[in-house]
C-alpha cells in the first residue's frame, strides 16, 4: 500500500524585512562577545520556561546552546 501525498503544500513564512535587512552587523558594535552573552541570558530564561512548562527535551536543547554560548564567552576572556 502506498501512501498518498495530500494536496496541500507546505505554509512557508517570508523573513520579516528588518530581519533580511541586517545581514551583517559593523565590526564594533554588537559584536560576537556580545551576541553570546545576549543568547546566554536568554537561553536561561527560555530554559526556566520550558522546564516550567514540562517541555524537557527544550529545556534540555536550550541548556546545551546556554552552555555553548557560556563556553565561547569563557573561551574569549581566557584568551585576553
């Protein structure tokens, strides 16, 4: 028995335009030490709401990208 694919194509969501705007930020300001202490606070609050809300396999994925972003931070001040 074959499966039968539905008429219906997949909803694609168009990229807001300040968003295909900002393809590159200027060296200088908001740099990447930056961009990873902002994604380490708000993966940490992320994660409490995940947690909060019994969604364990998103807590967990949003811990390890809290972690990673912790690490490269860690890493950058190690090496200055």
């Amino acid at each position: 028995m074959t499966k039968k694919k539905s008429g219906r194509k997949r909803a694609t969501r168009a990229m807001p335009a300040r968003v295909r705007q900002r393809d590159h930020e200027p060296r200088g300001e908001g740099g990447p030490e930056e961009a990873a202490a902002f994604i380490a606070e708000a993966t940490a609050d992320l994660v409490q709401m995940a947690h909060r809300h019994g969604l364990e396999m998103l807590s967990h994925l949003l811990r390890m990208a809290e972690l990673e972003a912790d690490e490269y931070l860690r890493d950058k001040r190690n090496l200055s």
